[in-house]
C-alpha cells in the first residue's frame, strides 16, 4: 500500500472516530443534580444511541467502504435540514444555525466522501492487480 492509499485508508476512520467522540460529549448533559445514580446513568445510556448506532456504520464502512460510505453521505445529508431547523427556532440566527449544523453533519458528510473516494481507490488499484473485490 502506497502513501497516499494508506492516508486515504486511514484518514476518513480517524475522522469518524473523533466525530463519533464529539457526538458523545452531548450525553454528558444527562447528569443532572437531584437524580438518583441509576437514573442518570440510564439517561446517560439512552443519549449515547446516536454513538452506538454511528459506531455500527463505521464497522460496516470498515468492511464495505463504498457502503459505509454512502451510509454516512446519507446520514450527513439527512440529518442537515432537521439539525438546522431545530438551531434556527432555538436562535433565530441563520450563521449560528449554520456553523452548528457544520460541526455536527459536515464531519460525517466529509467522512462519507472519503469512504467512497477509498473504495473506488482499492477497487482500482484492485483491478491493475487483477484481482476482484465485492
């Protein structure tokens, strides 16, 4: 595997970790004062789905990159007009808004765009080599 084959392997699973990272940090707003320890713990629990389910496309994406791929270009996509809705009646500002559903969708559509860019990439070099892949 060349330089650039091993970066572009590499870059958008570092990428999707640390984003999955920064969408867990928003669980830690589940321990609240005048909570009983298991109940905060089940809040805790219950926040961290979006983590967990992100988590499983990135083992699909690991195996089958243009799949997970497409998942995260989905899910970016997807989730942009309802992240920016809901900024924009909680602010009222559009660059607010903006600059929130950057943060939180940007990094997955990014990730997506480099999964698929692997995939065609191993697919290619795959094929020079004269070997298939699924």
């Amino acid at each position: 595997m060349t330089g650039n084959a091993r970066i572009l392997y590499w870059l958008p699973r570092l990428l999707c970790i640390l984003a999955i990272l920064f969408v867990s940090m928003f669980a830690l707003d589940s321990f609240q004062p005048g909570l009983s320890i298991w109940e905060q713990l089940q809040a805790f629990v219950m926040h961290l789905i979006p983590s967990f389910i992100l988590l499983i496309f990135l083992i699909i994406a690991w195996k089958r990159e243009i799949s997970g791929g497409i998942l995260f270009l989905l899910i970016g996509l997807g989730f942009s007009p309802v992240i920016y809705m809901h900024n924009f009646r909680m602010n009222g500002s559009v660059w607010m808004s903006l600059g929130v559903l950057s943060m939180i969708t940007l990094p997955f559509i990014i990730v997506g765009v480099l999964f698929i860019l692997g995939g065609i990439s191993k697919r290619n070099r795959a094929k020079k080599a004269g070997k298939t892949i699924p």
